[in-house]
C-alpha cells in the first residue's frame, strides 16, 4: 500500500468519549502533520512531528493529544472534545518539515462530535 | 504575520472556458507558494508550486506564477473539463504553511 491513509474515514462521538485518529504513510517521509479542515475556514495546522519529534503545536487545546510513535505513525487522541470540534482531520507527511518540501495528504477523518 | 487571500467561490463555468482564480499573500520573508486540489473525498493534492519569484509552476494544464511585484500567485487554465471540479487552496510556505479558504470550482458540460 503506498501513499497516506487514515482510519477511520468517519467517526462519531459523544463529549465525553475517548477516541483516537489514526495516521500512516507508506513513503518513507520523516515529517508528519495533522490539519484541522473546517467549512469555511482556512485550512489550520495543528501538529507537525519531525523525526518523531513534535517541533510544532499551533495553540491545540489539550484536548487534543497527538503521539508519534515512530516516523510512519501518527495519532490523534481525543477526549472530551466539543461540538465544535466538528470537522475534517486531515494527516499529511513530508521528506522533512522544510518549506520546500511537498506535503502528501491522506484522505481524512470526517469527524461528527455530538 | 503572513496570510493569504483567495477568491471566494464557488465558482461555476462551462466546459473550455478559461480559468483564473486569484490568490494573494502577504509575507514578512521569501515564501514559497503552492496551490493544492482537493477532490471530492479525499485529501489535498499539490497541483503546482513556485519557490522564488517569477517562478512559473505547471501542472496538467494549470499555470500560475510567483509575482513578488503584485504579492500574486494566480492560477490560470486555458480549457476546463468537468474533471476539473474540485476545491483549491492556495498556500504559502515561509516558517509555517499557511493555507487560504479554498475556492470550489464547478464545471457543467
């Protein structure tokens, strides 16, 4: 399998649920990312991850927790999340976090938080 | 601190007709500039990019080139098809990766 996937593709939970966003990339890249797509809104990067290493966290309440076990993996933990975090989760990696490089999206998770 | 503006959509045209949507950034450096394409159901695509400028990037029949003199990185295509509808993002690249709001393309044979 080649490219970027993510599991699961939709996902709905309640605000008090414990649930996690899976991310894996199949091209050998050192760089992972998540985004967070909502209507309307520009595209916001959340976490960035290079070389395992968390190097960015644009202002994510906690919420939201991220780990990156090793350079294919990437999750998204989540818990007591709230209505308006609603929105498609999108994963992205990179050959290294550098602004030259081209960034390979997965599919995303469409995630419904009632 | 930087951004970048797009035009909003949804934009609707005929098939062959000729496309521009606009895309302007303000940057503190030398960014990079990117359009990306987002088709129904999946994720972002990088259609074409430019990283200094007077860059010309092409791809499958888009154009768009870096203007440091007007802070523009329209994209351009001579003639639509119906496969062609999707949403674009234009994107800029200096420290961070900054994204505009997309702008959905439709286009009706």
């Amino acid at each position: 399998e080649t490219g970027v996937t993510q599991t699961p593709r939709h996902l709905v939970m309640g605000m008090t649920n414990k649930k996690s966003l899976k991310c894996e990339q199949h091209l050998g890249h050192n760089a992972m990312y998540w985004y967070k797509q909502s209507a309307k809104k520009p595209l916001e990067l959340m976490f960035v991850y290079n070389f395992k290493e968390q190097t960015e966290n644009n202002s994510v309440p906690s919420r939201f927790s991220p780990e990156c076990p090793n350079s294919s993996h990437l999750f998204l933990h989540l818990h007591t999340l709230q209505p308006e975090d609603s929105a498609l989760y999108l994963c992205a990696s990179s050959r290294e976090r550098s602004s030259y490089n081209e960034q390979f999206f997965g599919p995303g998770t469409r995630l419904t938080v009632l | 601190g930087n951004s970048v503006t797009q035009m909003e959509g949804p934009v609707t045209l005929s098939e062959e007709a000729f496309l521009t949507i606009n895309c302007t950034y303000t940057a503190t450096g030398y960014p990079s500039l990117f359009w990306y394409v987002q088709y129904p159901g999946e994720g972002l695509q990088l259609l074409l990019k430019a990283t200094k400028a007077d860059d010309k990037g092409s791809n499958k029949g888009f154009e768009a080139t870096y203007r440091k003199e007007t802070t523009s990185f329209h994209l351009e295509k001579g003639s639509v098809q119906v496969s062609d509808s999707a949403v674009y993002f234009c994107a800029l690249r200096d420290d961070k990766i900054i994204f505009g709001k997309g702008t959905r393309l439709h286009i009706l044979p």
